[in-house]
C-alpha cells in the first residue's frame, strides 16, 4: 500500500511539472534583441552588431543588449614557460 501511495505521489509530481524552458541566447551571435509584446518576452540573438539590432528594433516595443554568453573564438596566446632540466 506505501509503494502505491508513492508511485501515485510520484506520478503526480511529474505530471505537475511544466516543461523545460529551451536556452535563451544564441552563443554564435554577440548582440540580441529583446522584444517585449502581450504575454510573450523573448530574444532574437541572431545580430553581428548593434547598429544592425537597432535598426530591427526600430518602431518596435524592444531594445537591443549585449549577449552575455557570447562565445569568442579569438584565445589569447600566451607563451608557455618550459623548464628545462640540467644535467650535471
């Protein structure tokens, strides 16, 4: 009887649950646009700058910010230290 209790307890919680929300800004691109609309706030990060996001969001209820995950592919190069061994 107790592992009914949980099984339906388990079903229940389960079937509470909303889904997953999908990520919300696009690594590729470094500006987003962030539209505010009845019911709906979403981003469209799909700019390569924010003169090109402004001029979508020209006449429209949003704004244009800076991706926050922007994923660089430029690494800075360091020169690595080599320790060398000496032999006596």
């Amino acid at each position: 009887m107790r592992n009914l209790a949980l099984a339906i307890l388990a079903g229940a919680t389960v079937s509470v649950a909303g889904p997953a929300a999908a990520q919300t800004y696009d690594p590729g691109y470094p500006v987003c646009l962030h539209v505010y609309g009845r019911g709906a706030n979403y981003y469209e990060c799909r700019y390569t700058s924010l003169a090109q996001c402004n001029l979508s969001a020209s006449g429209r209820a949003a704004q244009c910010d800076i991706n926050p995950y922007f994923a660089t592919a430029q690494v800075p190069v360091q020169r690595g230290y080599r320790r060398y061994r000496q032999i006596y």
